[in-house]
C-alpha cells in the first residue's frame, strides 16, 4: 500500500465526519470515542470539533489536534457498515 492522505472532509452531524481518501475508499468516522487523550479535550466541545481544516495529508484543528490517515482509513473500514440516519 502506498502513501494514504484525506482528499476530502465534510461534517455531518454530532462527532460524524464523512472522509474520502486518495485510494477511492470514503466513509463516515464517528470521533467521539477517539476523543479521549489531553489533546483531543478541546474537540469535545462541538463548536470546536466543527472547526476543523484539511491540510495536505488529513485533517486538523485549531489547537493542533490531528489524526493519521492511516488511522483515520482503519477507523473508516470499521464503521463500513454506519447507517448515516442514526
């Protein structure tokens, strides 16, 4: 497997955003569980964890907080089977 980065970001609801990555595979990464190290406290406010960028290679917050593609794909492939009602 080659190099893996985030092309594409959209918020959805609640701690849910919808991911596309470089090797065609998209989904949705619900990120509250992910939320539990110092770094991550901020984003467990809403507003904040609305307020995210995508760089060249994933995505980030205003305090710096950011997660791996690579991670991010895993976390994706998992949730493959997300119902985007619930």
């Amino acid at each position: 497997m080659g190099l893996i980065w985030i092309t594409n970001a959209n918020y959805l609801k609640d701690y849910k955003i919808q991911l596309e990555f470089n090797n065609q595979k998209k989904g949705i990464v619900n990120f509250e569980p992910l939320l539990d190290k110092k770094i991550y406290e901020p984003l467990k406010n809403l507003a904040n964890f609305k307020k995210f960028e995508l760089n060249s290679w994933t995505i980030e917050w205003e305090n710096g907080a950011d997660f791996s593609p690579e991670f991010l794909l895993d976390k994706l492939i998992k949730a493959e089977n997300y119902n985007s009602n619930s």
